[in-house]
C-alpha cells in the first residue's frame, strides 16, 4: 500500500486537520470531521464508509482499506497538530454522514442542549450499549467534533445519531402517538420508577440550563429521577444513563 510523507508543518493537508479539529463551521462547510487514535481508527475501518485520510506517526501501523490515503508525519509533526497532549500516533479524517431523515418511535433519547463534550460523547457510548436511538436538538454540541467522538469511543461511528428541531420532534411524536417526557426538578414530575419510560420518548437537557421552556411547556409528562434530598442534581450523562437503563426493565 503506497504512503505519501509530510514534514512540513504547513503542508495544506495539516492545515486543513488544524481548521477542521478547532471549528464546527469549517467542519459542516467541508463536509469533514477529524478523529484522534489508533483505537478509534478500528472503529471507523469496521463501521465507517467515509474514511478519507489518515495519518500515521513514524513507527506507528495499521490496517487500512485500499481506498484510503495513507499520510506518514514525524513525530513532531503529529505532535503540532494532534489535539492530544499526548498523541497517539495516528489522525484520520472522514466525511460527514448524509442528513438522516427523523424517524421517531418508543423508548427514544431526546438531547436538548447537551454542550459538554464528555457529557454528549458519554451519553451517546451508553445509548449505543443499551440500543436507545438518539436525537440531537437545538444547542448540543457538535457530535463530530474529536472530543466528543473520543468520549462516545467510537459510538458516532456504529450508531450516528439524528439531528431535529423541537417543532419537527413534537409533531411527529404527535402523529405516532409517542408522549414525550422531559427530566425536571418539579413537584409536579412523576417518580421515573412508575412511569412507562418505554412507551415515550424522554428529554434530558442540561446541567446549568435545563430543559428550555418551550419544551417544559409543550411536553406531554414531567419525569423526576429520586435522589437523597441533600443532591441538588445528576450529571446529564448520568441521568441520561439511569433514563435509559430504566426503559429497557420496563
């Protein structure tokens, strides 16, 4: 298999890797994403059509498909542009997945303004774990940025997730016959053991802001995970997690 080498810095291939790490823009405008990791780099031989490029570290190997173009960097090299303090050796990027048409249905995860990476990453790993479709609302974090592509451990790749307005959500949960749920601290929310978390469709929003009005307002239930009175609140990816283990005993 033929490999090109670079050891320029400014070579317009790492350039164009810098931009593409730092920005959602230039991610959704070149229609790219950058993932970090030789772990990660199996994940998306096994499970990704839109592998483009990868590039290897000196001394660093792997077991690539024919398609693919092959990048050898020094070391140093891979160090100034890797997001890693550490970096493992290895950088490839991949096309963005074709927007995906919504498809709603029970014992669903709705994500409405999920912005820390780990926290998204997290929740989308244990979504792929548990079998729960996901969809991404308004002011998540961008799925495909490297840190929450290293926190879900490869799961955008064996699972992408869906992105939709709230509007576009309600109604065709609406038209199915799906309630939807939203997590909240409320007197008037339901113990979440009691409630038939398998036959809706859940929103778990986030830590600082919670869910937004609208969608508090325009839900059809309240959901409350019981706590000690003395915790204040749940990590989302936490929440997420128990909302998801809950519709699957249910």
């Amino acid at each position: 298999m033929m490999e090109e080498r670079i050891t320029s810095r400014k070579n317009p291939l790492l350039q164009q890797v810098k931009k593409l790490l730092s920005s959602r823009k230039e991610r959704e405008s070149a229609g790219l994403f950058v993932a970090d990791g030789t772990k990660l780099l199996d994940e998306a031989v096994q499970h990704w059509p839109g592998l483009e490029t990868v590039i290897l570290s000196d001394g660093v190997q792997a077991r690539l498909p024919e398609s693919v173009r092959i990048v050898r960097v020094p070391e140093d090299v891979m160090a100034s542009i890797s997001p890693m303090q550490s970096p493992q050796g290895a950088l490839f990027v991949c096309r963005l997945p074709a927007k995906k048409e919504l498809t709603v249905c029970h014992g669903m995860l709705l994500l409405a303004g999920i912005q820390d990476p780990g926290n998204m990453g997290t929740i989308l790993r244990t979504a792929d774990a548990l079998n729960v479709p996901v969809v991404l609302l308004e002011g998540c974090a961008d799925p495909y940025s490297h840190k929450v592509v290293r926190a879900s451990m490869g799961a955008v790749f064996r699972r992408p997730p869906v992105s939709a307005q709230w509007e576009q959500v309600k109604e065709a949960c609406s038209a199915a016959g799906i309630r939807i749920a939203v997590t909240a601290l409320s007197d008037d929310a339901k113990d979440i053991r009691t409630a038939d978390v398998d036959r809706m469709a859940v929103v778990i929003g986030s830590e600082g802001q919670g869910v937004r009005r609208q969608v508090l307002e325009q839900a059809d239930a309240q959901l409350i995970i019981p706590m000690d009175p003395h915790c204040e609140s749940l990590n989302a990816a936490v929440a997420a997690a128990i909302v998801m283990w809950q519709m699957g005993k249910v």
